[in-house]
C-alpha cells in the first residue's frame, strides 16, 4: 500500500493503492479509493508523485464514488525535483447494464 498526505499543515494521512511505475507513470487513470478516500481539497502525496485534489473533484467522487479520473501531469518539474506533479482530469463512470443490457452513464443517479 503506498501513503498520501496532504501538503497543508495539519498534515493528513491515508492509505492509497498500488500504483505501478515502470520507468514512467504506468498509471493514467485513479478512483477515489486509491486516493483514499480523501475528504478535503488539497495537495496529496502518492508513490507516483504529486496529485492536487479540488474541491469539484471531490463533489464527483462523492455524487460518483466509483468514478475514474485522468491525471493528467502539470507543468515540468525543475530538474533537481524528480516528483512528479498531476491534478485530475476528465472523469469515467463504470459501465452499469440497462434493463436491456446497454451500458448507461448518467449525471443524475
């Protein structure tokens, strides 16, 4: 399990999930649970690096807890920094079956 905390005194902590490295980010998308289930918006620390957390992506994750988002990477880090930086980006919603068997993503469940 990899450790997050947030930047902003006091600091938090919590528990994310395994997040792959192979040289480079392996990991393109993340779910609230991975991000531990944060409950404030604020700048986290995970294994791949640095993941800012706003307050809208947090009315996503809680109107949506299985919801997905991109990270997407923030400007380049200076080169004696080697943690990456990432906000969330676009958001998935898991697949659900229809009554007739066709996936439905809606916004007003």
């Amino acid at each position: 399990m990899a450790c997050c905390f947030r930047s902003a005194s006091p600091a938090t902590t919590g528990q994310a999930t395994d997040v792959e490295r192979r040289g480079k980010l392996a990991v393109n998308k993340v779910t609230w649970q991975q991000a531990g289930h944060v409950n404030e918006p604020g700048r986290y620390m995970f294994r791949f690096g640095w993941l800012t957390i706003t307050a809208d992506d947090l009315a996503i994750w809680t109107q949506f807890p299985d919801a997905s988002f991109a990270l997407v990477k923030t400007a380049a880090v200076a080169a004696t920094d080697e943690t990456e930086e990432f906000h969330l980006g676009a958001f998935e919603l898991p697949s659900r079956p229809s009554v007739d068997g066709t996936p439905v993503h809606t916004l007003t469940d």
